[in-house]
C-alpha cells in the first residue's frame, strides 16, 4: 500500500585534476601531488567545492590576486566559505 524507498550512501571523488580544472591559477601545479596525496576524501570533495567559490571570488573582486594552489591548501583556505567574503 506504499512504496519503499531505499537511501544509499555513495562515495563522491573529486581528483587532482578536477581540482586544477577548478582552482583559477596554475603556477607551480607540479607541487600539488604531494598535497593532495595527504588530504582525505572529505578535505578533497571540499577543497575542489570551495576552489569553485575561490574563482567566483577572485571574478568579483579583480583587485585580488590570487593565491598558488600549493599555499592555498597548506594554509587550509578551503575552510573560507568564499561565496561570503
């Protein structure tokens, strides 16, 4: 008399690349694997999400420049919600 619904939990990846096709400068990418390589799936996923907001960021405000990606990581700027700075 109903219907059933079945919820799945499915792994969501972002790679390497899908973060360099995001991140909006690419000066010193050869630094990058080391990093990335050391981040968990979740730190990933939300480097590569915030990276997109990072670009929106640096689109509206070109007085900026923007950061190499390698420092970028390091120094954790993916925990900045970009979309309210």
């Amino acid at each position: 008399t109903g219907t059933t619904l079945q919820i799945k939990e499915i792994e969501f990846e972002k790679t390497l690349e899908d973060f360099k096709r995001e991140y909006p400068y690419s000066r010193n990418y050869h630094l990058l694997p080391a990093i990335w390589d050391r981040l968990n799936n979740k730190i990933r996923v939300l480097a590569w999400y915030r990276a997109i907001q990072y670009r929106k960021y640096l689109e509206r405000n070109t007085w900026c420049k923007p950061k190499i990606a390698a420092s970028w990581l390091n120094n954790k700027e993916y925990l900045n919600d970009w979309r309210n700075m």
